[in-house]
C-alpha cells in the first residue's frame, strides 16, 4: 500500500470558448442570459431509478437547493433538467427517452449514480440499458452509488457554471446527429420505434440541421412509422 | 390631467407593479424558506426565473387560442392595473370602479382557460375546471364585501373611497368601520390570489400543477408575470378598500407587503383542501362574517 | 395452543404416503410431493388445516435433472406456521397445473414464474408479459441463459481510460485488475 | 296609410310570401330580403327611438261600443326593433346551406319560414297594441305562433310544444280575467282608463291584478315557479327558429309586463302594497322572482350535456337579469335591465347560430361527443367566443355594460342579498359558459371530426355580423342607451343620463371607450411581450404531457363529462327538482278533479237526474 503516490486531481482544460457574438451590447446581452439561465434551473421531478432518493434532502432545509435557484417541476414542458437516477431500465428508458424529448431546450442531462455511466451495479443484467450517453446527450455524470446530496449539489454547481460560460450546450447534439442516437435507440426497442414528438421538424424549425442528422435511422423510422392521428401523418419537415 | 401625463401614468403603473410583484413573489418564496427553516432564494431570483423563460429556446405552443390565453392573461392585468389608483397616479380609476375592477380580474382567468384549453390535456381541463369552481367559491364572500364597502363610502370609484378613509385619519379606514367585512375579504384574498388551502387547482402531485402542465418557455414565464400582477393587485386592492389607500409610497408599501404576507403565511401551514370543502368553507364562514358586517353597514 | 395443532399437522401428514414430510422447526415444515399430488395436498392444507395465505410461489431450474422445481409456501394465521410443498416437474414440455381455482393470488406468481421460466401453467386466467414487456428473448432466468454473454454481444462499454490513468501507465505503474474482471 | 301600417303590411305580406312560395330554392333570401325591408320602415319611424313620438295606425275597430286601435310608441319601437333584427338574421342563417340540409331531412322548408314568418308579425301586432283588448288578441296571436314554430323539428318537439300549450293557454285565460276585472272597474279597455282607475283601486283589487297580470305574462317569460316549459322547448326547436324564440319570444311578457305594471300601476302603488307580516312589498316580491329566475336555470344548466338544451336554460336565467333590472325602476336600473334585453337578443342568437352550426358539421349537439372543433371550425369558434364573452358579462362586450348598469342601481339602491344572489347568476354563467366552449371547441380533436368543414358562408356571416354588433354596442354602448332613455320617458320612469361612452354617475360612473381601449391596449402589450421572443412551434396534439404514457389517438382522453365535480358533489342534493314535482302534483290534481266530473255527468240511469232535480226543487220551495 505504501507505493501509491498521492495524486493530485488535474483540472480538466476548458474546452473551446463557445462562439460569441461580436458587438460588446449583444455578448453583454448574451453574458447576462446565460447567467440567468444558470441561476434559474427546473429539476424535472422525475424519479427513474434508486438514485433519486438523494434529491430530497438536497431540496430539504439541510442542503436547500432553492438557494442556487432550482426548484423541482413536475412537466417536462416547464424543466430545465432531467436527473437520469439509478439504473436506466430499457423500460425506463423509453419513458426517458419521451419525456426528454418533450422538455424545451436548452434542456440538460445529468447521469447521476454511476448505473448511467457504464452500467454499474447491473452491468450484467439483460434488462438495464448500460451508457446513457448512447441515446440521450448527457452533461455532467456524478459518479457513486447514489452519491450523497453534497455530491448532487457539487454535480448541479459544475452545470451552472458550463451553462453560465456557455458549454453545456449538449442539448443541440441530440438534434444536431439524431441518426446516432436513433440507430441506437432502434438497435434496442426495435423498428417500430417512434415518439409522438417530431423532432426532426423541430430540428428544422430552430435551424439544427446537419448533414448527420438524417440517416439510414430516420429513413427506417419514416418507413414504419404509425401515423399519430388523421389530422397528420407524415412528419412535416422532410420536404421543404 | 393632460394627455401626456396620463400617458405616463398608464405606462408606469403596470411596471410599478410588475417590480412590486416581483417583491412580493420573493417575499413569498423567502417566507416559505423560512418556515421550512431553509436559506430560500436570493433576492433576484424571480427575475433570473423569468429572464431563463423567456430565453428559451423551443417554445411549444398548441394553436393559436394557446398564446391568446397567456397574451389575455398578461394583458388583462396590465389594463386592470391602471385601474387600481396607487399614491399620486389615479390612472383610470374614475372611469370603471369597483365592479369594473372585479370583471376585469376575470379576464384573465377566462383567457388562461381558454389557453389552458387548447392544449388538450386532460390534467389541464380538470385544473381549470377547479380553478373555476374555486373562483366562484371565492367570489361570493369577495362580492358581499364589495357591496357593504360600496354602500358604506355611496361610491364605487377606489380613488373617492381612499380619499374618504384618508380624511378622516388611521380611525377612518375601511378595517375600523367595517371589521366584519375585512375579516371576510381576507378568505377572499387568500383565494383570490390561489394560495395553499385554497389551491387545490394547482396540485402539482395529483393533476401536474394543473392548467399550466403544457406550459413551457415563454408561456410559463408568462404565468410568472401573471402571477407577480396577481399578488399586487390583491394586495393594492385591499389595501385601498380597507386600510386607507395610500398618502405616499412610504406608508403604502408596507401596508400592501403586510395585507400579502398573510395569505402567504397561512398557505405555507396548510394542505390543500379538495374541491368540496373549498367551496363549503368559503360558503359558510366568510359568507357569514359578510352579511354579519352588511347588516351593521346597512343601518 | 398452536403447539399440539403443530404436533396434530404432523401426525396428519405422516400418514399420508408417497409426500417425504420434514419439519424444520417449530414455525416451519418441508414437504416433498409428487407432481400430481401437489393439488389435492394444497387442498387439504386449505381446507383442513387452515393454510389459507399462499405467500409465493417460487421456482427453481435443474438443469442437468432436466426438472423444474416449484416451491409453494403456504402459510396459516391460526398456527402461526408455513408449510413449503416442493415438487418437480419435468423440464422440456415445462406445463403444469395452475392452482388459481385454490389462491387467487396464484395468478401473478404463475404468470411470473411463465416469463421468467417459461413454464406454463393451465387454467391460469392470464399469461402474457408484463414485467419484461420490452424482452423477445428467450424466458431470462433459465440457467443456460448467460446473460453476461447477450450484454457483451448487445450493448458496449464506455472506454474508462481516465487521464490520471494514462500518466501512471507512462511511468509503468497502472491499475491491475483481475483476470476474470476484464470485459472486453 | 301610416308608417305603421307599411311596417304591418309587409310583415303580413312576408307571412303570405312564405306561405305561398316558401319551398322554392332561394325562398329564403327572400324572405330575408323582406325583412329587411320590414326594418327599413321600422327605421322610417327613427323618430320613436329619440324622442316621445307615437305613430298611430289607421285600422280600428267598433265593437260594442268599444275601440279596438293600433299605436307604436318608443317602448314598441324598441321592442320591434329587436324582434325584426332577430327575424332578419334568423331567416338569413336558414337560407343557405342549412336549408338544403334541413329539406334533405325531410321536413318542410315552407313550414319552418312561414312559421318565422308569422312569429314576427305577431309580436309586431302585440307591440302595436293600443288598448287592453288588442294587447290580450296580440298576445293570443304571438302564443299560437310560437307554438307552431316549437312544434315543427320531431315527434318529441311537438310533445314540448304542448306543454308549452297548457301553460300559455293557462296565463291567457289569467290576462282576461284580468282584463274583465279593470272593464268592470273602469268600463273601458283604453290604457288611459285602466291607469287613471288606479289610484281608486284598493289594495285587494290591485293584489289580485298583479298577480294576475303578472302570472300571466310571467308564464311568457319563465320565471320561476312556471319556468319548466321553456328550455325543452325552445332546445328542440329546429336551429334558426331557436335563435329567434331565444333571443325575443320571451321578451314579450316583459314588454307586456312594462305596459301594464310598470307604466300603467306605476312604482308608486307596488311600493305602497306590502305583504302582510313580511318586510317585502310589491316591488321586492317581482325582485325576488327574478334574482330566482336567475339562479335556478342558471345552475340547472351547468349540469347539461346537450349544448342546445345548456343554452335554453341560460335563456330562462337572463330574463332574471331583466326583470331585476327593470323592477329597480330607478334611471340606472331600469336601463340596465331593457339593455339586457337588446344585448341578451344579439350573443343568444349568435350562441345558438353556432351551436346549430356545429350540428350541422358534426351531426351531433352533445358535448360528450365533440371537441377540439377550434382547428377545423375557427369562424364558429370565434361567434362563440365572443358570444360566452357575452353571455358572461366581462368588459370588451356589450352583456357587461348592462349587468354593470343593474349591479350598479342596486347598490345605489342599497338591496345587499338581491346584489349577491344576482352575482350567484353570474357566476354560474360564467362556470357553465366556459363548459360550453371547452367540451365543443377545445381539446382533443375527435377522429372522426378530423375531416370536418367550416360551417357555410350563409352561415357563418350573420353569426360573425351579430358579433361585430355585440362588440360594437359594447364598445359605444350610447347607441342603445338613446334608444333607452326615450323608451324610459315614454313610459315614465325615470331617465338615465348617459353619452356615447357610457354612463355618467356622480359616485363612480363608467366609460365603455376608456375600458374597452385600456383593455385591448392591455392585451396589446401582453401580444406584444409575448412576441418579441422566440418564434414558437406548433406542436401535434398526441404530443402532450401524460405521465410518460404514450398517447394514441384512438383512445378519447378529453375530459368532458361530469365537468365541475367539486361544486356538483357539494350542490349535487340540492337538486330536488322540486318544481318538478310540483307540476307533476298539480298534473295529477287535475286528473283526478277530471275523473271526479266525469263521474258526475256520465251516467248510465238518465233517473239519477230525475232524482236530482227533484230534490233541489223541494228544498227551493221549502226555503221560500
């Protein structure tokens, strides 16, 4: 035991500044947004798996996640951040997957238990989905066996702080190439998987579209895809 | 009163009241926080929760008749502001009073449930549904009030009756002469402005905080702005009804933080009641208290 | 009270031959019955000897006795005691009698029981999936099923390759592990 | 030949044209030509609207020594003005693609104008009414009218109309009792008579006058204890026709009403006659009715599910609303109340154009059955909208100025529990109101409505004029308060001062202008924040928030039923449908009196008679 050396954590290198607009007025602007972005976070109240026993005492009087501005939501329509807690079952995962795709964006992922990482606990089991990162972008993972509450916090600060310098922008990979995390999703539920959410239209609407957004994925999904309602069958976007 | 001046004033009054709502929202959050013994929110946070709303990026909308909802809800509160006289700045007071101002804070709520509407959800529908029956729970005991406060000043235009009350010193107020009819515009108040007992259309376990569960981004921020107009008006207006209106800012501002720190208070101690016993409570006591206090005005 | 009912059961059931009949202590009994046996027996424990709370109904995989073994526990209030009747049934048609018309909770453990083992039970009300609705493999907890092998061959693994793990290797230290922990 | 008479004429001249030729295609725009040109003599008698002129008309008869004469004054002009606005639009909404649906069920286009038809030249002739004799054939003209229209659509709406048979012919016989009492007190039928015979009638006399005038014409206007004929009746009445029994049959009981209690006893006597060991006169008993009125249907129709059915029950309540108002009879009051009736007649019409609208579209009026017709009927929605902004009194529309009026009178008046109960109503409205619009227009959009059509031009554009009107008159609400306040001098009460905007009151007054502009100026700004951010997506409608359950649009998860179950689960006993009962007592009292006379003359020995007569004989000798 005695030859291990005392290593010291190495700060990671902040990645790429994000790119900033030119004139000082918008990038003040841009500053100021950002910063209340990361001081104003919705935690979706969504329980996936064992780990989130942890969230209620990081709410409650002892840890008061209030004071950093995140209050817990219960639609994914008004949250800002999804907790993927515990293991992520493939039936879970489903459900993730929906509600994920239901938040608004900028939306935020964080793996907490480390069940999200790279299977955990379960890493044997035939029923658990191993790395989330495969079908949903993920921000910040915080590593434990349900980490303790200063852990969660610790987890939430690093978020604010890349949301706040402009680098927890992992939400446009979802849109920016859909085909991957398709592909993965249909390698795991099958064909016939689709979500009533059309994310390729929305794709479209708010300009994301790259060249690997589209793929041999979304053509299977198109092909099989079970027409939601008369009102609309095929998903808008393609065409124009 | 030029034109110019009045310009002014409808200009500045519902930006008054914004920020004075946003207090208010604070104070409320901090007053929660305290009585749960946490730290509670900075100071700014209601302003960075509505800046984060508004910069979202996808904003989701389900038709048109959806963002009609949240514009008439915003709206209709910025015009019934200027109706609500506030020291120095009479607005429009005299030219739609009391009953005026009643209807006016219904626009609103009928715009957010028609929004609320629209997005077909069923959890929305139930929570508007209650939150009607809660409305005309509410309003019952709030009319009786306006009634007795109406017949006792012989006036319903709110900046006559503050200056009345303002004549005759702190003894003239409405809570002195009336306080029967105080007594039951404050269950009124604490319904009005949908806090816990009373808030059984926003049961955020049972229905996903009911109307406002397909609410995102610019929407909900929104329902934030709407919410922030909701505490003043109901502060400014029982202010005005019972505790002498305001001479100057300096008395005024306290008078409307300590008539909204009440209900805030009160709501942080209770569940929240169902639909039933909602409207029963608000049918017996403070229905009794009202004509109690209208028999003593009326003669 | 429940002392000479407890003697009064074992008397009873000593009896009765073809069940190997053993009591494990004061609150506990194992009996081992043939397969077709096990029905009357149920009964009889229900109806005469107050066993009237089927607590579960588990199953165990032989695979190389080529037999199935369900374990029925049943448990009486009045003498305080729970009697577990073992039996075989053979592993390839994997069919047995359901007791549903006995316990009505019989139905979910039975229905378990068929997506976890495959074995099917007749008469039991409803047979379909609803733990493993997202699985079409084959039933999971069977003992030829290697569940370590399809995660291999279905998912992959993050690559743990840390960057304070890199430099220990530059110096020629590093992490060892175990032969039998290494995934990939 | 008198202005009147042209207006007389040619409604005569419609009911003959419809009569005769009402099944060609385009019969009904010409009839609704001819009513338009009804209303153009109308106006050519503008006079009546702004000052106390009285247009006499040239037919009269001699009858037994008495004069039987036609006369239109301001009261009248108002009146007819409503009626003939109705009759227009009605027959406008029922000339085009409705009337091919209608003949396409198989009934007759001809009935259904001619019956229209005859409904408004009987109200004109009621409204002409010069003296108490022609006031009862007018009224027995208008009753049989209605009748006919009630009972054209079934089988079911004829049962109705009978219904609606009894209790009219009961309140006629009541209004010539009643008449017979002021000829044998006064000798003559002229109004001039019956009101300078007041003041010497004692106040037995004048009880019994009241109550017969008034139940008499109360049973036109459902008020409480006789309301039960009405919302089955007007519900099943075919689409137009409900629009135009909605928005004015009822009104004329409270136009009769005004003529005679209110113009001719005058306040001054209903005051003075007070019900003995209460503190309620006269006045306060006709008060009490109404604010009954006004609960009572009110709350009965926030249980319905048929929207046609939840629209007549709202039409019984606001008649409370009127009849408050104009018992108040001080100047705010009183013009509260007679603009209601203007205001009511415009979003009533509107309200059911659209719901006979939808029936046409999606074939059915239940609100279990629709939802989320707003994408596919947006025109629709829009009369709706603004016809339950309306109905519910709040500010842009025109109900809030005349609800304003009334709540305003009566707390100058100082009635605090008449107040109240008058809010109850509104309250109500509002609740049930809203169920209206969410059960048909919002949420979730049926499968098989996703194919759904807008309603026709011929029908969507009389729907959207009348609301352009009900905007308008609330927008300057001094349009129909001049109208008003001539109306009020003529009948001698009190005149309310008033401009264009609104309504000038030393303690605390109203300007429609300021409000109106304030408010869409407020939602401006409201549009204008919500704007100036991102450009929001639609969204498809199974893309909703539930639970993570993935929706599917087979199965219905709109909630409809049942639709305020807190309030329900409280007043839910409260519902004894006690007047019910009452009818059915007195039905049954009758029946049995019946039998008993049967009994009586139906005989089988002729020699009972004999007996009979012969014993009554002996005991008149003896007692001489």
């Amino acid at each position: 035991m005695k030859d291990i050396k005392k290593i010291e954590i190495i700060q990671r290198p902040p990645p790429p500044e994000p790119a900033r607009r030119t004139n000082p007025l918008a990038r003040v602007f841009d500053e100021l947004v950002r910063f209340c972005q990361s001081r104003s976070m919705f935690m979706l109240h969504y329980c996936t798996g064992c780990g989130a026993i942890e969230l209620p005492p990081a709410m409650t009087s002892r840890f008061d996640m209030e004071r950093l501005g995140i209050q817990p939501m219960v639609t994914p329509r008004q949250a800002d951040i999804l907790l993927v807690t515990g293991y992520v079952s493939v039936k879970t995962l489903k459900r993730i997957i929906l509600t994920y795709e239901q938040m608004p964006s900028p939306k935020y992922v964080i793996g907490i238990c480390s069940c999200t990482v790279n299977g955990g606990m379960y890493w044997q089991s035939y029923a658990t989905a191993k790395v989330l990162k495969d079908y949903i972008p993920v921000d910040v993972y915080i590593a434990g066996c349900m980490p303790r509450p200063e852990a969660v916090i610790s987890g939430l600060r690093a978020l604010m702080e890349d949301i706040r310098t402009g680098r927890g922008d992992a939400w446009k990979k979802y849109y920016q190439n859909y085909d991957f995390y398709l592909g993965n999703q249909q390698r795991l539920f099958g064909e016939k998987w689709q979500t009533p959410t059309d994310v390729i239209a929305e794709a479209h609407h708010y300009g994301m579209m790259t060249d690997q957004t589209l793929g041999e994925h979304t053509d299977l999904l198109e092909q099989n895809e079970v027409p939601l309602d008369a009102l609309r069958t095929r998903l808008k976007a393609r065409t124009e | 009163m030029s034109w110019q001046e009045l310009l002014l004033e409808l200009t500045l009054m519902p930006l008054l009241a914004f920020v004075i709502g946003l207090a208010m929202v604070l104070m409320m959050r901090r007053i929660a926080a305290q009585i749960q013994r946490r730290v509670g929110p900075p100071l700014l946070q209601p302003i960075y929760d509505i800046v984060k709303l508004y910069s979202k990026q996808t904003q989701i909308s389900h038709g048109f008749i959806h963002e009609l909802g949240i514009m008439m809800a915003v709206g209709g509160y910025i015009a019934a502001e200027a109706l609500l006289p506030v020291p120095g700045m009479d607005g429009l007071a005299d030219k739609g009073g009391l009953i005026t101002l009643i209807y006016f804070l219904m626009v609103p709520t009928l715009g957010m449930a028609l929004g609320v509407g629209q997005c077909a959800n069923p959890n929305g529908s139930i929570g508007i549904s209650r939150a009607l029956t809660a409305m005309l729970a509410y309003d019952i005991p709030f009319v009786i009030v306006v009634f007795g406060v109406a017949f006792h000043y012989q006036t319903t235009n709110l900046a006559e009756i503050a200056a009345i009350q303002q004549a005759h010193g702190v003894s003239g107020w409405g809570m002195m002469e009336m306080p029967l009819l105080a007594l039951a515009a404050l269950f009124a108040l604490q319904g009005m402005m949908g806090k816990q007992p009373f808030e059984v259309y926003i049961a955020p376990a049972e229905i996903a905080t009911g109307p406002m569960v397909e609410m995102s981004g610019k929407f909900m921020g929104g329902l934030f702005v709407m919410q922030s107009f909701q505490y003043y008006t109901a502060g400014v207006l029982y202010t005005i009804l019972f505790l002498g209106g305001g001479e100057n800012w300096l008395t005024f501002l306290p008078k409307i933080f300590a008539v909204v720190a009440i209900p805030m208070t009160i709501a942080m101690l209770f569940p929240r009641f169902r639909t039933e016993d909602l409207v029963r409570l608000m049918w017996k006591w403070p229905v009794m208290a009202g004509l109690l206090g209208l028999a003593f005005v009326m003669n | 009270m429940d002392k000479n009912l407890n003697v009064w059961l074992d008397n009873l059931l000593q009896e009765i031959e073809g069940i190997k009949f053993r009591r494990k202590s004061t609150r506990r009994v194992r009996i081992d019955v043939a397969m077709d046996a096990l029905p009357t027996l149920l009964e009889l424990l229900q109806g005469r000897a107050s066993y009237v709370h089927l607590s579960a109904i588990t199953c165990v995989d032989w695979p190389d006795d080529g037999e199935f073994e369900l374990v029925y526990h049943v448990w009486s209030y009045e003498t305080q005691s729970l009697v577990s009747a073992h039996t075989r049934i053979p592993r390839d048609p994997g069919v047995y009698l359901s007791i549903y018309d006995l316990y009505e909770p019989a139905a979910f453990f039975e229905r378990d029981i068929h997506e976890m083992f495959g074995v099917f039970f007749e008469g039991s009300p409803d047979m379909e999936k609803f733990i493993l609705t997202e699985w079409d493999g084959p039933p999971p907890m069977r003992k030829e099923f290697d569940s370590e092998a399809f995660v291999n061959q279905q998912f992959e693994w993050q690559p743990y390759h840390p960057d304070w793990l890199k430099e220990l290797e530059e110096e020629g230290g590093g992490v060892t592990t175990r032969p039998e922990d290494i995934r990939w | 030949m008198t202005p009147l008479d042209h207006l007389l004429l040619l409604s005569a001249l419609t009911a003959v044209f419809t009569l005769a030729a009402g099944n060609i295609r385009s019969a009904g725009w010409i009839a609704t030509l001819l009513y338009a040109a009804q209303g153009l003599a109308l106006v050519k008698m503008w006079g009546m609207g702004y000052g106390p002129e009285v247009a006499d008309s040239s037919i009269s008869f001699q009858l037994l020594g008495q004069t039987m004469h036609w006369r239109f004054d301001s009261l009248s002009w108002f009146f007819a003005l409503i009626t003939v606005g109705a009759g227009f639009f009605s027959s406008w909404f029922a000339s085009g693609g409705w009337a091919d649906h209608y003949r396409a069920q198989g009934n007759s286009l001809r009935l259904f104008h001619s019956a229209l038809a005859l409904n408004v030249f009987s109200m004109l002739v009621l409204l002409a009414s010069g003296d108490l004799l022609s006031l009862f054939i007018g009224w027995e003209l208008v009753s049989w009218a209605s009748f006919l229209i009630m009972g054209l659509a079934s089988t079911r709406a004829m049962g109705y109309a009978m219904r609606y048979l009894t209790y009219a012919i009961a309140g006629a016989m009541a209004i010539l009792m009643g008449i017979v009492m002021v000829h044998a007190q006064t000798g003559s039928f002229e109004f001039a008579a019956l009101a300078a015979a007041v003041p010497g009638m004692s106040n037995g006399t004048l009880w019994l006058l009241l109550l017969l005038f008034g139940g008499g014409f109360g049973v036109k206007m459902a008020l409480v204890p006789v309301h039960l004929w009405q919302a089955k009746a007007y519900a099943e009445t075919p689409g137009p026709g409900a629009a135009f029994l909605g928005a004015i049959s009822s009104r004329m009981g409270l136009f009769a009403l005004i003529l005679v209690i209110i113009q001719l006893v005058g306040i001054g006597r209903l005051v003075g006659m007070s019900i003995p060991y209460t503190f309620l006169d006269a006045r306060d008993l006709l008060a009490w009715v109404a604010v009954f009125t006004m609960i009572f249907p009110t709350y009965i129709a926030l249980r319905q599910h048929d929207a046609r059915r939840l629209l007549a029950w709202h039409g019984v309540g606001q008649t409370g609303y009127m009849l408050l108002g104009v018992v108040i009879m001080d100047d705010l009051g009183s013009a509260g109340g007679l603009m209601h009736v203007f205001n009511y007649a415009t979003y009533q019409a509107m309200l059911f154009m659209s719901v006979s609208a939808i029936m046409y579209r999606t074939g059915t009026a239940d609100l279990n059955q629709l939802g989320g017709l707003v994408t596919r009927m947006p025109l629709t929605f829009i009369a709706m909208l603004v016809g339950i902004i309306g109905l519910a009194g709040l500010p842009p529309m025109n109900g809030f100025v005349s609800k304003w009026l009334i709540y305003r009178s009566l707390v100058a008046e100082g009635m605090p529990l008449l107040f109240v109960g008058a809010v109850i109503g509104t309250l109500g409205t509002i609740l049930s109101v809203y169920k209206l619009i969410h059960n048909s227009f919002l949420g979730q959009l049926r499968l098989e409505h996703a194919k759904v059509e807008e309603a026709p031009w011929s029908m969507t554009l009389p729907m959207l004029s009348l609301a352009a009107i009900v905007f308008l008159t609330g927008y300057f609400p001094g349009v129909v308060l001049d109208w008003i306040s001539a109306l009020q001098a003529s009948v001698g009460l009190p005149v309310l001062a008033h401009h264009l905007g609104g309504v000038h009151f030393a303690q605390g007054g109203l300007d429609m202008i300021w409000i109106n502009s304030l408010l869409i100026a407020g939602i401006a700004i409201g549009a204008l924040i919500f704007y100036s951010t991102g450009r929001s997506q639609r969204v498809h409608q199974l893309d909703n928030y539930a639970g993570g359950h993935f929706l599917s649009a087979d199965v219905r998860y709109q909630y409809s039923d049942n639709f305020y179950p807190g309030l329900l689960h409280l007043i839910g006993p409260w519902y004894r449908k006690s007047f019910r009962w009452a009818e059915s007592a007195l039905v049954s009292l009758t029946d049995a009196l019946s039998l008993a006379m049967q009994g009586l003359y139906r005989q089988v020995q002729p020699s009972i008679y004999l007996l009979i007569t012969v014993v009554i004989a002996l005991s008149w000798v003896n007692i001489r």
